[in-house]
C-alpha cells in the first residue's frame, strides 16, 4: 500500500535528500520552483496527497504531456517537470532518489529464444569480447531472431537454410560493410548453436560469404587551424570547459579513443614517469602515452579546480551529484559539437565531426610530417596497419609527390 504524504512534506523530504546527495546548488533550486508549481497547481484543485493519477493530470494540464513518464522518453519542454513529478513518485514508492539512466526499454527477448540467446551473451563474455562489442553484436543478432519470430519459427531447432537464405536477402538493401558484419554474427551465432548442442547441423555453412575488395572510407579530418580555433573556444575559467578542455587535448595530441579516456582511472596516470599507460577497451593491448606538457598542465588544472571531492576512481567523472563516470552508451559528441559551433567552424553536410575524427587529424597531420605508419600505428593503437594506411589517402601532398609526369615518362621511354 503507498505510504501517502502530503505533496508539500513529500516535497520538503526530497529537496532534502538532494541536498545529502550533494547536488547543486542550482540544481535543488530548480527543483525546488518546480515542486512549488506542483503544489500550488494541487491546492487549487484540493489534492492534498500525491499520486501517480496526479501526476499524469498535472503533465497533461500544464505541459501538454501524454506520455507514459516511466517508461517512454519525454519532451525536452517538460523534462524539468517530468523529472520533478518522478522524483515524487519515486520517493514516495521507496524513500529513495532514483536516477532512471535508461529511457528506453531495453531489448525484450522472445520468450522461445530467452535461453539461448542467454548462453550465447555468457559465451560472448567468457571470450572477453570489449563491452561496446557485444553490443553491436547483439543488436545485430536480434534482428536475425526477430525475423525468426515473424516466421513463426518456435525452435532455433526449426531453422533451415531455406530460412537463413530468405534473411539474407531480405538484409541485402543495407550497405555492403553492414552485410558483411550481420553475415560473421550470423555465422558466428549459428556455429555456437552447433557447438553446443542446439542444432543438428552446422547452418554457419549455409551463410554466403561476401565476396568483396577492401575499401576503407576515407577518414574525416580537421585541418589544424581548425583543431585550434576549437581549443581556443573552450571556456577554461569554468569546471565543465575544464574537463572539456582535458579530453580534447587527449584526443588531438595523443590519440586516445573515446572509450579509453572514459575509461581512465585516477591511477593509470604516473606522474614521476610523466605516462599514461592503459590497457585499451577495442584491443585489449596495454598501451603507454606520455604526459605532454599542455596536456599535464590541462589534467593539473582539472584535477585542482574542476573535479568534484569524491570517491570515484575514474578521472573524468561528472561534474553534477551523483559524481560518477560517464555511462556506458555515451560518446561525448555534444563536446565537440559544442564547440565547433563556438568557433564558428562549418561542417560539410556528411562529414564525420565526432571525437574520432580528431584521432583522423592527429594521424594525418603525423603522415604529413613524415612520421612512419609504423610508429603512428603503435601510436593510435592500430592492430592491423592496413587500418593506419587508409591515412594515406588523406595525404594530398604525398600523393601528389608519388604522382607520374607523363611528360617525363615519354621522354625516357
């Protein structure tokens, strides 16, 4: 039964609960108008208690707000609102804050393929494949088992090559690097199912392999003027350009991918040795960046002036309560989107503006100097330096110097 508080104690308790968990002092204010709306909009309708009915009523009335709030994402225009209303409910269910990371539902299994598709999440995880990994195998997988399901296959035991034939004609609008990928997690799915006694065949066999030449894309990059005009637009005077400013200068000057740099802890830095030495998320490789001098002193003024007093490990954490790493889905794109549109800096429609691309300008600019593939691949983390020569179709100079004079030819010939 719900423990029923009156809607200005029930509020009072919260605002006090967020003052324990250290959020802003901005923070509580904001929440603290929005609980006042919501009391003052229950006094003039006479409701003394909370509710979830209440809630809803109240979304609806005020923000134009028909969602489901637990459960769907809201409308940026009623995310202060929602997120108050939730509060409430939340509080008034558990006594406790909860923060709802998740606004979408998760991937619901078929109930007929829960306890296979279980073992195979186990296997991934025993053969320690990276976290973001086995999420884009996944998701590639489900698509396969959601075309089982609409087939009305009851059984992995009911699949045949006729079934896996008629799906990989129906993935065949997608791009050519996309059917690759979906072919090997098929291939992969179905000889685990073999292996382990799921089926009596071996259907991996029956998947089609694509025949194909390997034609890498050609990486986005920043001209260095431009790197720098985005630095420059930082604010370095407040904790977010501070932090900001640290993962940039990470990024441009060492490399470093984004899954790392979230992944950094407070003791993968040496400050005697002056390096950074990690063990990278996509290779499982330990690698060792040195501590440059701008990017020491940007982590220095990080670590003195921005980063939250806490218990957390990570060294980018974030700077509102709870104080904790970034989550597992986040790319960090809103910081270079944030400040390229400082700097005024245009990007072509098409082009690939992430933090990766600056990896893409490091390399670049390395190639251009006369660097080796061989030391920028050990630099970039590279496992395969076919991955570090796409490179070399950025660099129009070189290219241009490799280029033939016909004219020249004709007189030698």
């Amino acid at each position: 039964m719900e423990k029923r508080k009156p809607i200005e104690v029930l509020a009072a308790e919260v605002i006090e609960k967020l003052k324990q968990m250290n959020y802003t002092y901005n923070t509580i204010c904001g929440f603290r108008a929005s609980f006042n709306r919501i009391c003052a909009f229950a006094r003039g309708r006479d409701e003394l208690y909370f509710s979830e009915k209440f809630g809803k009523e109240y979304l609806k009335e005020k923000y134009g707000c028909i969602t489901d709030y637990y459960l769907e994402v809201f409308p940026p225009k009623a995310k202060q609102a929602i997120r108050s209303i939730r509060l409430l409910g939340d509080y008034q269910l558990h006594s406790v804050v909860i923060r709802r990371i998740v606004k979408r539902k998760g991937y619901v299994k078929p109930p007929q393929f829960e306890e296979v598709l279980t073992a195979y999440e186990k296997e991934c995880e025993n053969n320690e494949y990276s976290r973001r990994g086995m999420r884009t195998r996944l998701q590639r997988l489900f698509f396969f088992v959601d075309y089982l399901s609409l087939r009305k296959v009851k059984d992995v035991g009911e699949i045949t090559p006729e079934i896996i034939s008629d799906y990989v004609k129906s993935i065949c609008p997608n791009h050519e690097k996309s059917i690759a990928s979906i072919l090997t997690t098929l291939r992969v799915f179905l000889r685990f199912l073999y292996l382990n006694g799921y089926t009596e065949k071996d259907l991996s066999l029956w998947v089609p392999k694509q025949n194909r030449y390997y034609y890498p894309t050609i990486p986005s990059t920043w001209e260095p003027v431009e790197v720098k005009r985005m630095l420059d637009a930082v604010d370095r005077g407040s904790p977010l350009g501070k932090r900001d400013y640290a993962i940039l200068l990470l990024v441009v000057k060492l490399g470093i991918r984004v899954g790392d740099i979230k992944a950094l802890k407070l003791s993968d830095l040496n400050w005697i040795a002056k390096t950074i030495t990690i063990t990278q998320e996509k290779t499982k490789i330990e690698v060792t960046y040195p501590i440059l001098h701008d990017v020491g002193w940007a982590l220095i003024d990080y670590l003195r002036n921005a980063r939250p007093v806490c218990e957390a490990q990570h060294l980018f954490i974030r700077l509102h309560a709870p104080f904790e790493a970034f989550g597992e889905n986040a790319n960090l794109h809103n910081i270079i989107t944030k400040y390229t549109r400082l700097a005024g800096i245009t990007v072509p429609r098409g082009k690939r503006h992430g933090l990766h691309s600056l990896r893409h300008s490091l390399a670049s600019t390395l190639l251009e100097q006369g660097v080796s593939l061989a030391v920028i691949s050990e630099l970039l983390g590279h496992v395969d330096s076919r991955s570090t020569s796409v490179y070399l179709h950025t660099d129009l100079n070189g290219l241009k110097a490799c280029a033939l004079d016909p004219e020249e030819v004709f007189r030698n010939a």
